[in-house]
C-alpha cells in the first residue's frame, strides 16, 4: 500500500476582488467580482511508506494547501487523495491518530503553560498508553534535548526552544506519517541539526514516512532521496535528489591560491573570475563547455599552485534556477527526465 | 463503557487544561474580580435610586434586594462566558485551526470543554466578588434556599452550554467571514437587553417580556438568576426544561452547520 496517493488533485479559492481606497471597498459590496484562484492544479503522486519526500517549491506553489488537504483540513475542488489507505476529508478523526503535523509558524502548544502541560494533554487526546507515552516522551526529550525547558511556561522559551517542543508535541503519539511544513523556519543550527537528526531516527528506528516542505535547502539535502518541485500548482520535478544535482549541476567553481604574485589580469577562456586577489582566484564554468580536468591543467602549467579547492554550487542556486526557468522549458526537462 | 470513559477523560484534559491556563495569571484574574464590583456597586445606587423615586417596595414582584442579587448572578455569568466566536476567529486569522480541527476528537466538543474549564473559575471569582459587594450593601439573598444550589448550579452550567451554542453559530462564520466581532458585538447586545442582563424581563412592558420570554436569549441569563432569587422548585423545573430544549435545538444546527462550514473553509497562510 501506498503512504500517500494523489490522483488529479485540484484545490480552487474564490476570492472577492478588492480594488485599493475607499471606492474599491464600497463597488466590492455592491457588485463583486471574483477571482477564481487556483492553488493545487492537477497534482498526481505516490509516496511508498517510509519514504523520506522534499515537498519543494516557491511561496505560493500550493505546498501548503496540498498538505492541508492530505491531512484532512482542507476539501479538494476535485481529483482524489489517499492517506494510508483512508481519504483525509471523510475520514479526518479516524486518520489523525496515525499522522503528525507541525506547521512551522502556527502555535500549538498552550501558550500560558509549560510544555509538558500539553504533551500531557495530547496523550489523552490520542488516547496513548500510559507507559507507551512515557517511553514516547523520553525520547523525545533527549532527541531535542528539552528536559529543562518542558516545564518552562512556553511564553517564557526561544523561538528555537519552543520549536523543539511543538516538533515533540506532533511526534508523541508515534505517527506512520509525518508532515512537516518548514519546521526549521528561524531556527540556527544546532536546533536546525538536532530536528533534522531525531527525523531521520524516527524514519530508521519506525519506519515513518516524511512529507517535508521547507526553503531550506540543508534539510532536503541531509534528509531526502527523494524531491517533488511544485509551481503554481504543478509538479515540475519529481526524481531523486541525486539526480536534481546530477542534473543541474553543470556548473562548478573552482579556488586556486598560488605560490607566487600573479600579475596582471587573470583569463581563461570559457571561465568567468569571481574574485581575485594577488595570491588567489575564484572561477566559476560550465562543465559541459569546458571540463573541470582542463581547467585544472592550465592552471598547474601557468603557475605554481598551493592550493585548489573544487565545489558545487548551493543546492539553493539549482533550486533558485528551475524555479526561474520559464513553465514551458521546464515542461520540456520533466518529460525528458522521465524518458531517462 | 470503556470507550466512554475515555471521551470523557479526553474531553476532561481539555477542560482541566483550560481552567489551569486561565489561573496562569493570578494578577489578571483578580483584576477581573474587581471589574464586577465596580459594576455592582454601581448598580446598587443606581437601583436604590431607581426604586426610592417610584416609591414602590416592590416592582413586579421583586424589591430592591431581589433586583440586585439578580444582577450578581446575571453580571457574573456574562464575565464569566468564554467568547468561542472570537477564538474560532482568531484560530482563523492566525492558522492554527490547521491544528485544532485535525486532531482525534470532535471540534466542537473539544471548544465545549475548553469554554468550560475556561469559564468554571471566571464563575466562582466573579460571583464570590459581586456577591460581596451587594452582601454588604444590601443584606443576604431573601428567598434563596440551600435547597435550590443543585437547581441554580445545572441552570449555570446549561446557560453556558447554551451560551456556547450561540457563539458556536456567530463563530462558524468565521470559517466563512473570518472577522466576526461585528455579530458577536449584536449577539451581546441581544443578551444585554433580551437576555435580561440589565433590567430583570419581568420589567419590561408585557409586549416585550413576553417577546424575551418566548426567545432563547433569557435563558442564559434571565432564567439562573430568577432560579436564584424567586426560589420556587417548580418554576426551577420549567427553566431547567426549556435550557435543555433550547440546547437540543440549538447543538443539532451547530453540528449541522459545522459539517456544512468545513468544506468552505481556507486557512490563511499558504
């Protein structure tokens, strides 16, 4: 059985118009006019259980909404949707014992209370045994490191604390399925490492799968094998992370530091200079133009090198350009991807 | 009956929770309790004053004691109701219904309990403070016996009941409306006149306290703090009847409507 199955599912909002000032607001009353926006058009996707996914895409690709349907939230406008066998908007109550969700900016946690206020709360909610909780809860807590802090009010945590907590709040009743919609949104990085780490625990120790959607290009890369790119609606991308670099990785970047001065101005054919100064230089170039091998060779003939350092560009940069790329190009590379 | 017992458990945490929540801050819940002495000491000179103009020992029945002990209990029910309509909306406008609709209980259930436990304290606080003021002002309740606790304490707790009914269906909006602070400012104005929240109904012209008395409204109000200052077992009885149908009525719409509601529901925030 599939985790998740999306077939052909379309989310529409309708909005009234409002045009700006006092006269918009007054013509919005009396004769409003819509706007038939389109959030989730024809999305189709399989999950296998226990598959790690990067639900990718830009603000306002309908990530989002796509979760809020598949946890039970939202009513699709048509297509069909299931969750571990059960169709989320029908059968919500039945379903919420067996996902998890933690929306990156919502607060779930009671704000006036310490978190383990809440925690306890939740294990009545889904009716968890008193000894599987207990186990449950510990841990969490040495996953995130939280023992001092669930007995603090939540008013009184960081951001980061906090975000700890409300991530342990969504895991206590060990769901088959996690949805995580940014969880590392403002946090630094060890907070970042530790959400990151206990995931992929759960994914090892349980088997649960995870439907993640984060900017954050470090969790795609540490956590998944799998990403989906969606834009206005649409999946653009749907392969192994491995592949996305494989195959948006044309370009490389290359830093010399040299024994001696180099004089003069700095050129290479087919390779832009990023920066120089006088014992080094950063080039930038495309592997298929012009290969790493030989612009290594012409550096080591015309100078004394001490150093060289290759890198790929940041996951952020390839994501950044499929999202840049016109729709119809785009269109094209997922089909050919497919024929691969 | 085990399955029961552990809704009520579930649905108990909820309420335990909330009440815990709602003393976080003592300094905020004892300034409440002085807001309601304010207003009853207030109100002991207005109707003082109202009542030795007209001469009058009794008007409709009630003297001057049986007025103000009425408004102690219909001042301490409308500070102590818990505004679902508002929270509805606010769990609207900031996302996080993304989080309480998705969890393993009913939704309006689990706002039943949270209203409670929220009001449950707001209640005792409210009513020992205005309790207070008219004690000492005026003397203790005449007609009250302790025979009617149990009858005073079921009508309270089916007024709020009742009450959260009536926020529940302005609050539904939300789903739609998303800011709901316009119906919830009429719906209160309805309580205070209609409801019997300032003037007691048996005041008004026989038009008008017949139209309260046929409408829901008085007996969130009007109908306790009657139980509490007639002490009559068998008027008791009638209000008691009518809270528990208005309540079928009322919660049969709401849980139809919420079922209606959730398909138009957009939550903001991507």
């Amino acid at each position: 059985m599939h985790a998740v199955e999306i077939s052909f599912l379309t989310k529409s909002f309708r909005t009234v118009l409002r045009e700006p000032g006092l006269k918009g607001s007054l013509r919005a009353v009396f004769s409003p006019r819509y706007l038939n926006v389109e959030a989730v058009k024809d999305i189709s996707l399989n999950l296998e259980e226990g598959e790690i996914l990067a639900f990718i895409g830009p603000n306002g690709a309908g990530k989002s909404t796509t979760i809020k349907i598949l946890t039970g939230i939202l009513f699709p406008s048509g297509g069909e949707a299931k969750v571990l066998g059960l169709t989320p908007w029908k059968d919500r109550q039945k379903l919420a014992y067996h996902i998890g969700s933690v929306f990156g900016q919502k607060p779930q946690l009671w704000y006036h209370l310490p978190p383990i206020d809440t925690f306890n709360l939740f294990s009545k909610i889904y009716e968890l045994d008193i000894n599987a909780y207990r186990k449950s809860l510990n841990f969490l807590i040495d996953a995130f490191d939280i023992g001092s802090l669930i007995t603090t009010p939540v008013r009184k945590l960081s951001l980061g604390q906090r975000m700890k907590c409300e991530i342990a709040a969504s895991l206590l009743h060990k769901p088959r399925i996690i949805f995580l919609d940014e969880p590392t949104i403002g946090l630094d990085v060890v907070a970042k490492q530790q959400i990151r780490d206990t995931i992929r625990h759960l994914h090892d120790s349980e088997g649960t799968t995870v439907f993640l959607t984060s900017h954050d290009a470090g969790d795609i890369e540490s956590l998944c094998k799998r990403v989906i790119i969606i834009n206005h609606g649409q999946v653009l991308y749907d392969n192994r992370v491995s592949a996305l670099k494989r195959r948006y990785l044309t370009k490389k970047a290359i830093s010399v530091r040299f024994a001696e001065k180099i004089e003069g101005q700095f050129f290479m054919e087919g390779v832009e200079v990023l920066k120089m100064s006088e014992y080094g230089v950063k080039l930038q170039f495309q592997t298929d133009a012009t290969p790493v091998e030989k612009v290594i060779e012409q550096l080591m003939q015309a100078h004394s090198v001490v150093d060289i350092t290759v890198q790929d560009p940041p996951m952020e940069e390839i994501i950044r350009s499929i999202y840049e790329k016109p729709p119809e190009e785009r269109k094209d590379e997922s089909a050919s991807e497919e024929a691969e | 009956m085990k399955r029961i017992r552990t809704l009520l458990q579930k649905y108990c945490a909820v309420a335990v929770i909330n009440l815990h929540s709602s003393t976080a801050y003592t300094g905020e819940v004892a300034m409440r309790s002085i807001m309601i002495t304010v207003i009853l000491y207030v109100l002991v000179h207005l109707w003082k004053a109202a009542y030795s103009a007209s001469g009058a020992t009794a008007i409709s029945g009630l003297t001057v004691r049986d007025t103000l002990w009425y408004l102690v209990l219909t001042e301490t029910i409308i500070l102590s109701k818990s505004a679902f309509s508002t929270r509805i909306s606010e769990e609207v406008r900031d996302g996080s219904l993304a989080y309480t609709i998705m969890r393993p209980y009913n939704y309006i259930l689990y706002h039943m309990s949270y209203s409670l436990g929220d009001s449950l304290v707001k209640l005792l606080m409210n009513f020992a403070a205005g309790a207070l003021v008219v004690l000492l002002l005026e003397g203790p309740p005449q007609h009250f016996t302790i025979v009617m606790i149990p009858f005073l304490l079921i009508s309270v707790i089916l007024a709020l009941v009742l009450d959260f009914c009536f926020e529940g269906l302005i609050g539904l909006c939300a789903f739609i409306l998303e800011d709901v602070s316009s119906l919830q400012l009429i719906y209160n104005k309805i309580l205070f006149i209609l409801g019997g929240m300032l003037i007691p109904l048996d005041f008004f012209p026989g038009w008008l306290a017949a139209l309260s008395k046929a409408l829901p409204f008085n007996l969130v109000l009007y109908g306790p703090a009657r139980i509490f200052v007639r002490g009559e077992i068998s008027a008791a009885l009638t209000i008691l009847f009518l809270q528990c149908l208005w309540i079928t009525v009322m919660a049969t719409i709401l849980f139809l409507l919420y079922r209606k509601a959730v398909k138009y529901l957009s939550i903001n925030g991507g």
